[in-house]
C-alpha cells in the first residue's frame, strides 16, 4: 500500500497571509513546494491537501473562489508534473464547532477512509500546532514546516522540537523520500 501524505495549504505549499488568501491572484507558492510535491509523486506517495478555509464562512471569499484558488494550485503543479490526488477543506468558521476543522480530525478521517490508508504510513505535514493535533488524534505520524507559522508553533510548542521539524516542504519530503527508499527492496 501506498503511504499517505496530507499537506495542510497556507503556511506549506503557499505562503501564508494573516488576511486570508481571498483571491487566485493571493496565491503564491513558497520556493520549491510544488517541486517537493513533484518528488512525493514520483516517490509513489498517494499526497492530499487538508486545509481550514474559515474564510468562506467569514464571506471573505465563496467556495466558487476558492476553487478557482485550487485550480491555480494544480495549474503550477501540473506544469512541473505534478498532482494533488485530493483536496478537502472545512469552510466552517472557528465557533462552529464541526468535526472538520483541525485541530478535530475529521478531514484527516475522511482521507484516511477514502484511500484506504492505515495512520502508521500516513504522515501529516503542517505549520501549525492544530495540524499536528489533528493527525496526532488519528495516530499518525507528524511533521512540522518552519514555513508559515512554523517558527511561531514551534516558539509557543518548544516540545515539538522533540518530534520531526523541517525548514520546509521540501526539506521535509526530503526526509520522506530518503525513509521510504531505505524501505523498498532492492
């Protein structure tokens, strides 16, 4: 089986914006995260995208918009070869209280029901201590980018520094790569 990889968005393929990435124009990749994608691909990792969007419940951007956004995303991946093979979103605000938005695992449940995946081979990779806890809450295997608000988790949560903690997405599917390879028989 192939493992699982689940990349939260702002903060860790694309820069990330205290006033909310509202627009297909506002998303900007961060330095070699769609190549890093590109290498999770051809490594054979089945890679999903699970990200909080409580900015369509706050009306600062539609669901309409928001695919837009993701439809540039896999634009820029494709002209680099790459794919996502799936992304969820929770569009609920904060107060809400639904099981989707992380740090609750809902998304990361869904993903791990919809491919089939077992939480020992599923690794999820986030800036943010709520996507740590969502992937931790379903026993997966963690990992977090200084990217984003790497730094500030890591600053406010100093026991992360226990866990894996990368300067970024590809330094961290670097790791990855390196783990699996060592893994398949020669």
């Amino acid at each position: 089986m192939k493992p699982l990889v689940i990349l939260d968005r702002d903060g860790v393929i694309n820069v990330e914006s205290k006033y909310f990435i509202k627009s297909p124009e506002e998303w900007i990749a961060i330095p070699n995260s769609l190549a890093a994608i590109v290498k999770l691909n051809r490594a054979g990792f089945i890679v999903c995208v699970a990200t909080n969007q409580s900015g369509v419940a706050r009306g600062l951007f539609t669901v309409e918009t928001l695919g837009q956004i993701h439809a540039k995303m896999l634009r820029e991946l494709a002209a680099l070869g790459g794919t996502i093979d799936e992304i969820i979103f929770c569009p609920h605000a904060p107060d809400e209280d639904c099981d989707c938005r992380k740090p609750k695992p809902g998304m990361i449940k869904s993903l791990l029901s919809t491919w089939h995946a077992t939480s020992q081979t599923t690794w999820i990779i986030g800036d943010s201590f709520r996507d740590l806890q969502a992937g931790l809450a379903c026993g997966c295997q963690t990992i977090l980018v200084k990217t984003g608000n790497g730094r500030l988790t890591l600053k406010e949560h100093p026991e992360l520094l226990k866990g894996l903690v990368y300067d970024n997405l590809h330094a961290a599917v670097d790791f990855l790569c390196d783990r699996y390879a060592k893994k398949q028989p020669h």
